[in-house]
C-alpha cells in the first residue's frame, strides 16, 4: 500500500508540476479511420467546470484481467487462415507485446452455440459414477486452441462454466431448454415443463415469464454426479496443463433457449451451489473459486433471492454479470459489497461488424468497469464470414475472416477493445470515472502500475465535445470528435 501511495504522490506531484509543454499521447479512432496517434500538452488553466476531477488517493477497484471465451467455431475459423497470418493473429490477442494482450481464457464445460454440435464429456445415461467421462472431444477443438494462446502467453488463467449439463441429466433429457423445429429436435410437448400452466408476464425485465421447473434433475444423486462431474473435467484440464481458477454453475441460467442450456429456479441454484458444487470443490479442488453466475437477467428479486440465503456467503467468492444483468450490477454491489464482481461476456450483436458496435462495446466496458468488475470477457475473438452460430445467429466478433480469400479483417469493436486492453493492464487502478449518461460521453482514469496515467474517454453524439479532466493542478482540456473513440496516456 506505502508503494502505492508514493507511486500516486508522485504522480500528483508530475502533474501538479507540468509545464505547458508536458505532451500526452492521444490515440483516437472515428468509423473507417482507427488508432490515430499524435501529441497534446496538458494546460494549467480552462473554462467552464471539469468532466471529472481525480482524486488520486482514491482507489475504487484494481482491475485484474482481459479476457476471451475459446469456442469451436473460433478455432475453426482462425484455421481458415495460412499458418502466418494465424500466428500473427494470436500474437495480437494474447501476447504481452501484442495489442490486446488477454490473460484470461473462457471455456464451455459441454457444447455451446458456438460448438460445432452439441455433446458433453459423459452421455450415458445413468453413469452416476462418470466412469465414461473424457474429454475426447475438448482435446481436437479446444484445447489446441488454448494451447495455441498459451504458446504466445504462457501465465493464462482460465474459468470454465456449462451451457448444458449432460442430457441424461436433465428433465426434458435435451440439450436445449425448449422446442424449436428449425434449430433443434426436441420434443414440443417436453416444452410444458417450463412454465407449466403460469401465464402471468413482466414485460419489463428479462426474462417475462421466470421457470417454475429446475431443468437439471434435483434428485441427489443427479447432483453429487454433477459436482463430481465439476471436478473431473477439471482433473482432465489440469493433466493438460490449462489451470481452471474458477469456476460458474450455469451459463444463463434465465435464457431459455432452443441451443444448449440449462434452466434454473431460484432454490435449486442454492441447493445446487450450497449442498453439492461447493463442498466437492472444497474437497479435491480447494484452490478453485466457485462464483455465482453467470448473471443474465435483470430480475434484482431472483438475484437478491440466492443471495440472501445466509449459505452463500460462505459458498462464493464473487458474482459474474452479462447482458441483463448488467442493469442490476450497481444495486447488488451496493447490497453485497463482499463479493469479488466480474463481467462475463460482452455482448455479441447480430452479424454486423460495425462502427456501432463498436460504440456499444466501449460503452458496455466503461458500465462493468465503473461498477466494479474487476475482469472482463470477450465473447467470440475470431469467427468467420457473418458469424454465424450453431443454430443460425450471426454474431459479431473482434477479428472477421473470409473462408473464400483465407484474409482476416479486424473490426471497429476490435479497435474498441484495444483503446482499453492496450493501457489498462494488471494491477491498474481505477482513479475517477463518469458514465455515458445524456451526454453519451463515457470516461475512465486508470493509474497503472508502471506510473502512467490513461484517460479513456468516448463521444457517442454526432457533434464535437468538450472533454475536461482535472488532476493536480493541470488538466486535459480538448475538443472530441463527435462519435470518435479516445486513449490518452500520460507518463510519469
């Protein structure tokens, strides 16, 4: 802590110090013009009250990891390309030198919509004991995708959670939650299982109508596999060498999908987490974190509901957010401060690859970081063509390939992510922020551990607008173009 303070003493005293020819370096990028780069001066004086006034003794998170999610499709995307431009794409994603520089990995335990097709590491029924595990399949698609960013930065941590669990341990015994004749073949009848005869709505959060059914069996035995499941796939990871650190029970517990997933009410979550995953954890995995999530709904009273149960304290350590859920962050941090807070995946779009997208992201990750979250996920790096998932969404992704010309575009969103991903860096603390608000001006201070100051500033409005940061005695005082994406970087 005595380092840190000397390192923000310093900095205050740099700044409070500078001349007018102190220069900062700005990276601003606008739509089909990215990553432009020039020199400004810092100014002793301005008009008119500042953006944000930092104040260098507070320290409101310090920010951990950058990170991506490893998916089938991804890998068989980034395969399309020759072995060169393969290797350059990886290096810009996770080498340290490279220009994203991830340090944290997502992975499915079982397909997702991003698998090639749907399977999971044990699909007979009944096999309570798991002598059938393997990770057979991991071992052709994903885990030579992992070691492939491992080669470019060898120190990655990873955390996994399930889409689906087994079919055979499931009510519907179906990979997805419902019916649907153009994605899936499960049957429509098993379809009542979800909201049985309850019709009541809530249009105003996500989703209307809440599950009344678990979707994953609740007999004790189905759940003791299950944790147990948790535990060998992460065996089968380990003996790899790709370390799980941490570990979620479900991916969107409360979207309902025709793609693999996995519904769950309120109580099962707890008994689930409190009676069965936790204690198997404990037992022959202690140095893994169980966090609750991930959190995709905006419904505070279901969230509120598992947390209040007096167990969770003691069962997780943290609490991931996504989507919805995101709306919901603010008020169940302020309720329960305790918990580490993390994103877990950014979202996706629909296929359009995008300036607006790009907009979209950088404003989605100044929401996460100045609410707390410590960590951040990207959905999919690299897909190829229009992105298209297993079961027919086109989503969008930071690198695109063309299948027809082997050729690879990075994207505006990929230029989003690196105005942060690029500066911010592991042990970076977060000094002042200011979210998008009317203004549609989204900002973050950042001091990092190498002493540089980053100010990360976006204008979403079609005009100029004036950006003011005050820190010390001197500020950064300039004009930003309208709907234009913005890194200063201040040393020491």
């Amino acid at each position: 802590m005595k380092t840190y303070q000397n390192l923000i003493i310093g900095l205050f005293f740099t700044l409070s110090n500078a001349s007018y020819s102190q220069t900062v370096k700005w990276i601003k990028s606008n739509e089909g013009n990215y990553w432009q780069e020039k020199k400004i001066a810092l100014k002793k004086k301005t008009e008119g009250k500042p953006d944000i006034v930092v104040e260098s003794e507070k320290e409101l998170l310090t920010f951990k990891a950058w990170g991506t999610c490893f998916n089938e499709l991804g890998w068989d995307a980034l395969n399309l390309l020759p072995q060169s431009q393969r290797e350059s794409v990886l290096k810009q994603l996770f080498s340290q030198d490279g220009d994203l520089r991830f340090n944290l990995g997502r992975f499915s335990m079982n397909a997702n919509d991003y698998s090639r097709n749907w399977y999971s590491s044990d699909e007979v029924d009944g096999d309570f004991q798991l002598k059938n595990f393997n990770i057979d399949r991991d071992k052709t698609t994903l885990i030579p995708y992992i070691k492939a960013a491992q080669n470019y930065n060898p120190n990655m941590t990873f955390w996994i959670s399930p889409w689906s669990p087994p079919s055979w341990m499931k009510i519907n015994h179906y990979y997805s939650v419902r019916s649907d004749k153009q994605f899936n073949t499960m049957s429509p009848l098993s379809d009542v299982a979800l909201y049985e005869d309850n019709k009541e709505k809530d249009v105003k959060v996500f989703p209307n109508q809440f599950t009344v059914n678990d979707y994953f069996i609740q007999d004790p035995r189905y759940l003791k596999a299950y944790a147990d499941y948790f535990c060998k796939f992460i065996d089968a990871y380990r003996e790899q060498k790709i370390p799980i650190n941490t570990v979620m029970y479900q991916n969107e517990a409360y979207s309902y999908t025709v793609y693999p997933g996995c519904a769950w009410t309120a109580e099962g979550t707890i008994r689930f987490n409190t009676e069965y995953l936790a204690p198997a954890l404990k037992e022959k995995h202690p140095e893994v974190s169980l966090y609750l999530g991930t959190i995709n709904t905006d419904r505070y009273d279901v969230i509120d509901e598992i947390l209040s149960d007096p167990r969770m304290s003691e069962t997780i350590k943290g609490i991931g957010f996504q989507w919805e859920g995101g709306k919901i962050l603010p008020r169940i941090r302020e309720k329960y401060p305790q918990y580490n807070y993390v994103q877990t995946e950014s979202e996706c779009g629909w296929g359009s690859f995008d300036w607006k997208s790009s907009e979209h992201t950088f404003g989605l990750i100044n929401h996460y970081l100045a609410n707390g979250c410590t960590e951040y996920t990207f959905w999919n790096a690299i897909l190829a063509d229009d992105g298209v998932s297993g079961w027919g969404w086109k989503q969008n992704a930071l690198i695109r390939v063309d299948s027809k010309t082997k050729t690879v575009t990075y994207t505006p969103e990929y230029y989003a992510v690196k105005h942060y991903a690029h500066y911010v860096s592991p042990g970076s603390r977060l000094l002042s922020y200011k979210e998008s608000g009317e203004d549609k001006k989204p900002i973050l201070v950042f001091s990092t551990p190498e002493g540089k100051t980053i100010i990360i500033a976006g204008n979403f409005q079609d005009k100029e607008q004036k950006l003011v940061v005050k820190s010390g005695a001197v500020f950064l005082d300039l004009m930003l173009d309208g709907h234009s994406l913005n890194t200063f970087e201040i040393s020491k």
